[in-house]
C-alpha cells in the first residue's frame, strides 16, 4: 500500500459523557481531513455529531481509524455530512479501522451516508465495537453501493473487505466478515445483490421487547415496493436486517423509519 496521502493516519476520537441529563463531549480529537461539526442537541439530551471530510473522497493509500468512547448515560448519534467516495486506484487499496466501546447505560448510533465504490477502487475496513453488558446500547447502518452504475460502473471496483466483530462483555454476539470481489463472484446473482444495486446492513442491540420490534421491521419492509429485505433475531436477541434496493435515497428512508419505531 502506497504512503497515505496526508502524510500521517487520518483520525477521529470523541469520548462523550453524561452529566445532570445531557451528553457532552469530554474529548475531541481530529486530523486532516476529517472535521467535525458542533454537536446538534437532541430532546432526550442526547447529542448529534457530523462528520465532515475536506477532500474529495477516501484515495489510494488512505490509513483512517475512528475511535469513539460513550460513557456511562451519554447519548450520542454520529453521521456524516457526504456520501464515502472511495476513487478508483492505480494499485494498493486504502483502509479504515474503527473502535467503539459503549459503558453501561449509554447509548450510541452509527450511521455515516453511503459508500460508493469507484471504478478499481479497493476498501479494507475494519470495526471492532464492545458494549460492556446489556444495558450498552447500539445501533448501526450501513448501505454499500455498486458502484457508479448511471455510468456503467456496476461491481467494477477491485475489492471491498469489511469486517463487524461486536462484543457483549467478553462474548462476541455479531460477526460479519463481507468480502467482496468482483472479479471472483457474480456480484449480481443469486446470494450477493440479485439483480438490486445497493446494500444496507444494520445492527440494532437486544430491544426491550425483540420478537414485537422484529414483527414491525418486516411490516415496514413488506410496506415498500422499492426495496426488499429481511430481519433476523440473534441468540442473545439482538436484530440483524439485510435490505436490497436501487436508490440509496430508498434505503436511506427506510432506515430512518427503522430506527425511528419505538424499541
């Protein structure tokens, strides 16, 4: 892999805590050519925090790692403000490393915009997430695009690795190890993407009550023309859901009615 373009690792590190009922952040930290925006206060005394990204999109050689601490009661939701461009590439690939850990009580949501693999373009991402014990709460979302299909570039990228590992405690209860490439597997049939151009995965942790939110996520899935997918319930009663779409705006819609229904 070539030298990273800004001449050292690209980092995000945000320590939230909690105190009389709000969430703030203890600790920020940021490099080029990642910004973050202040953060948006939300009614139950959570917080909202953007990331911005002052360049054009992740390039050859890329070394990213974000880091997140929630600590005990804080309530942070992180997204970005563009969509993961990640170009097209001579040779090597760039890569991502993600750590979250959630204290008990605290609540975190992870939902950057979508990814749009380029033309050769080749991604290595890796998140290692730990939830202390049942009362961590998280939730993530992620939609992987084809590609830029309006251009003909349907599954043209090179590869596209992302490994999920969450712990609860010291047992692992989600692993997803999705490797992508194109040149290998028909990325348009039967088991992959079926014919659908775009991909969201989420991961949603032990709801109060898991066989009645599972029944409402189906319910808006089975609601929507545009998209299909599925929700699974995990040994521990955390929920996986796997949705196929053509437009990222559709999954994105989706999502957000997700994840607003009350669990």
């Amino acid at each position: 892999m070539s030298a990273n373009q800004f001449g050292k690792l690209s980092k995000i590190l945000l320590r939230a805590k909690a105190e009389d009922g709000k969430t703030f952040l203890e600790d920020v930290y940021f490099t080029a050519p990642f910004k973050i925006m202040r953060p948006f206060p939300r009614e139950n005394g959570g917080i909202r925090v953007m990331q911005m990204a002052a360049s054009a999109g992740i390039m050859e050689g890329d070394c990213q790692e974000l880091e997140f601490d929630i600590g005990t009661g804080a309530d942070l939701e992180f997204v970005s403000q563009s969509y993961d461009k990640i170009h097209e590439m001579k040779e090597g690939c760039a890569r991502r490393t993600t750590k979250i850990r959630v204290h008990s009580g605290a609540a975190f949501c992870f939902h950057p915009q979508p990814t749009i693999p380029f033309k050769d373009s080749a991604f290595e991402s890796r998140m290692e997430i730990h939830l202390d014990d049942e009362t961590s709460v998280f939730s993530m979302s992620e939609i992987l695009s084809c590609g830029r299909y309006a251009r003909e570039e349907r599954f043209a990228y090179r590869h596209y690795y992302n490994l999920v590992e969450i712990h609860r405690g010291e047992a692992l209860i989600y692993r997803d190890n999705t490797r992508y490439i194109p040149s290998m597997f028909d990325m348009e049939g039967l088991g992959m993407y079926e014919n659908f151009t775009h991909l969201s995965n989420i991961f949603i942790s032990r709801p109060k009550d898991p066989e009645a939110y599972k029944r409402k996520i189906q319910e808006i899935l089975d609601r929507k023309a545009d998209v299909e997918g599925s929700v699974t319930m995990l040994f521990g009663g955390d929920l996986a859901v796997r949705i196929f779409g053509r437009r990222a705006q559709d999954l994105e819609r989706v999502n957000k009615e997700i994840f607003g229904t009350e669990h």
